[in-house]
C-alpha cells in the first residue's frame, strides 16, 4: 500500500470510533494544520519586528486595523457559529440541496452586512480613529487613517471567506482551509521583504489585502471540490434562513460587546508611554500562537460534532463529552501556563529581539506577555462552552456573559494600568476570561439539565 492510500486509511480508521475520539482526532488535525500556518504567520511577524520594531509605523498599523478586525470578528466570525449548526441539521433532515440553498443564501446576507459595515466605517473613520487614538500625533494619525483605507476591503474578503470555510467545516472539511490560510502570512512576508525599504509599513498592508484575496479563491476552490457551489442567489426567507438569521443576530450582539473589549484595551493604551499598543499585541503574539492552534483548533473541530449530537437530541452523550474535555483541557494548560509565565522572557527575546526591536522592548513585552499567560485555561475553556451553546442553537445565552465581561474589563484596565502600565490591561483581560468562564459554565449546565429533562419527558 502506497503513503499515499495509507494515510487516508488509517485517519477513517481513527475517526470512526467514539465521539470523543473523532473530536480528539479533528481537534488534532485541525490544531496541526494551525501550527503550520501560524508557524508562517510567526516568521511574519518576526519579520515585521525587525523591519519597524515597536514604534509609530507598527503602532498606525495596528491602530489602523483594529476597526476592520473588529467588523470581520464580530460580523463575520459569527456566522460560522450560526451557519455550521443550521447546516448541519438542514443537510441531515432536508437533504443536500437545500443546504446548498442555505449556504446560497448566507453568501447574500454575508456579502451585503459586510458591504454595508465597510460602507459606514469609511465614512465614520476621521471620527472614529482619532478619538480610539486620541494619544496620536498628527502625523501619526494621517498614516493612520491611510492604511486604515487600504485595509477596508478586506471586511468583505475576509468575511466572503469565514463564510465558505463554515460550509466546509459543516461536512468536517478541514485540511483545505487551514492550507489556503497560509497564503496571507506568505504573501505578507514576501511584500515586507521586498518592498519595505521602498514603502514602509504600506509592504505590510499590500501583503496582507493580497493573502486575503489568493485565500477566498482558493477555498473557491476547495467547495467545487467538496460538492459546494459559490453560488450567491437569494430564494427567500424559509425555515432555514429564519434559523440561521435567529442565532445570527444575538452572536453577533455578544461579539460586539465582547470584541469591543479590544478596542476598549487599544484606546487605553494609547494614552500611556509611545509603543504601549504595539507592546500590548506582541505581548499577544504567542499566546494568541498557543490559543489559535489549541482552542480555536478544538473549537473548530467540535461544532460540527457537538451540533450533530443536538440534531439527534443526545444529551447524555453530550454532558459527557463536554465533562471530559473540560478535563482534559485543565490537564494540559495549567502546565503550560506555568511555563509560559517562566519562560516569558528569553520566549520573547528568541522570537522579537533583533533590528529595532531593542533589549528594553524585550523586557516591556515579557511582562505583558506573562499576564496575557494567565488567560490560557480560562479562554479555551471558554471557547469549549461558546461552541456548545452555538450548537444547541441558543446564542442569545452569550448576551449576558459579554455583558459582564465588558463592565469587568474597563474595571480592571483602569485600575491595573495605573500600578501596572500595559501590562495591567494584559492582566485584566486574562480576569475576564476567568469570570466568563465561570459564567458560561453555570448557564450551559443548567440549560443542558433542563433540555434533557424535558427529551426524558
């Protein structure tokens, strides 16, 4: 048997078993798939670091893209929590076609609330940056505002491309997308070296709009393969459409609320020492690492399977799933915390220290980065409870944790911050997600107690 033939063979052999072990083995795919890409993703921004250090240049673009990070996040991350459970149950009880015809119809909605959001953030940009950037010299602030313009398009693109890797990961497709997301950190670096002699920080933008746009063509091309159309057609409101729109609305609701906290963390910044924004995303840079290839890698693995489970209305198997990973997430990254916030430093050091980025930024940036350390059990098993809720098609239980979350965090940035500069906002959105993983825990118990009673009954 050739290599070729054998690793499709033995991954359906581990994959047919139980559903713990399936979502084990998801979760692992897709986590290894995510430590490639952002293995790529890292080189970049070591990369950017040496090109513009922590400096004006780096914090434009940082502050020049929170806001269309912001509308991709909350409109467009969204909608894979909404679609995924609705098209799941829609192709299990209705057939494929008209899951197409869901899918059809999410393309439409997607592609006209983006338009529309890029629309108005355009117009409301020379409002809105200055005073997210209120400690901003002016120069500062008109580069700013420019590569805030050139980075608008992506909204859409992004958003086009949150849209089809849903339906892909809806059938438990997951190579593919995490392949095409290679592009984006590839073509970005490729720019910085290039062009960013000639350009400056623009190489970075340039390198970013144009990963973006070989990454929506070639998941194109990945849904051709799988069966799917990109196909944007509108066949009215049915039963599917209302679902998906009904579990839509309040996750985007909690998202903007949730994702505000970030601008919220940004502004803060800005008013402290020049580089503290910049400080506080590369005190991010590997926690987000280890979170995007643990927890977003099980949440992307989980949903499609958690959702399934609902559709059959297994509530049994579902509490002992969700009691299981629980465990084992606690098992795994309590050690890693712990080393994290040791290692914090000389991590720092290997991965940043070199070019502009000085001796002096290394220490600024280990000290936010240990505090962002602490949020690493709390946020995935956060993540964990957020897809379980989207599969049991109740988002609307999200509302009321993102709530809390937002009061908490301007809380403790004020107060951090003052005894503890930058590194107190780092701290106080690893206190955030220590309460809301508190919170959504007692929520989902409870809702899946009474939905089981009332299967029993």
């Amino acid at each position: 048997m050739s290599w070729g033939s054998f690793i499709p063979a033995r991954w359906q052999q581990l994959s047919s078993g139980s559903v713990n072990r399936r979502i084990f083995n998801a979760a692992m795919l897709v986590g290894a798939l995510t430590l490639g890409t952002k293995l790529v993703a890292m080189g970049k921004e070591m990369l950017s670091a040496a090109a513009f250090g922590v400096g004006d240049a780096m914090d434009a673009f940082l502050a020049a893209y929170v806001l269309p990070a912001y509308a991709i996040s909350v409109l467009a991350g969204q909608m894979n929590a909404a679609l995924v459970p609705v098209f799941v149950e829609v192709r299990e009880k209705e057939g494929a076609e008209s899951a197409q015809r869901l899918f059809s119809g999410a393309l439409v909605l997607s592609f006209a609330v983006l338009a529309g959001a890029a629309v108005l953030l355009g117009i409301a940009a020379p409002v809105i940056l200055p005073w997210l950037c209120s400690g901003f010299a002016p120069d500062k602030m008109h580069l700013t505002l420019q590569l805030f313009y050139l980075l608008l398009p992506n909204i859409v693109l992004s958003g086009l491309v949150v849209n089809c890797e849903s339906a892909l990961n809806a059938g438990e497709k997951f190579l593919l997308p995490q392949l095409a997301a290679l592009l984006v950190p590839l073509l970005s670096m490729a720019s910085i070296w290039i062009f960013a002699g000639k350009w400056g920080v623009h190489a970075l933008v340039y390198g970013f709009v144009a990963g973006v746009v070989g990454q929506l063509a070639l998941i194109i091309l990945a849904l051709k393969k799988r069966g799917l159309r990109f196909a944007p057609r509108w066949y009215g409101v049915d039963s599917g459409v209302r679902r998906l729109i009904a579990q839509y609305l309040p996750a985007v609701a909690a998202s903007a609320m949730m994702c505000s906290s970030d601008l919220i963390d940004q502004s803060m910044a800005s008013t402290l020492d020049a580089g503290s924004i910049a400080a506080l995303n590369y005190g991010n840079k590997l926690v987000a690492f280890a979170l995007v290839v643990g927890a977003t890698g099980l949440g992307t693995a989980v949903l499609p399977f958690f959702s399934k489970m609902v559709a059959a209305g297994k509530w049994d198997e579902l509490r002992h799933t969700l009691k299981t990973y629980v465990g084992l997430i606690l098992l795994v990254t309590i050690p890693l915390t712990l080393a994290g916030m040791w290692l914090s430093k000389p991590l720092v050091a290997l991965f940043f220290q070199r070019g502009h980025f000085t001796a002096e930024d290394t220490s600024l940036v280990a000290w936010v980065q240990a505090m962002f350390m602490l949020k690493l059990p709390f946020y995935t098993v956060t993540i964990l409870f957020v897809r379980m809720i989207s599969s049991m098609q109740a988002n609307r239980l999200l509302i009321w944790g993102t709530v809390i979350s937002g009061v908490v965090n301007i809380t403790f940035n004020y107060v951090l911050m003052k005894s503890m500069g930058v590194a107190g906002i780092a701290l106080s959105t690893s206190i955030v997600y220590a309460i809301l993983s508190v919170f959504l825990g007692g929520v989902l118990w409870s809702r899946l107690r009474v939905v089981a009673k009332g299967a029993v009954a």
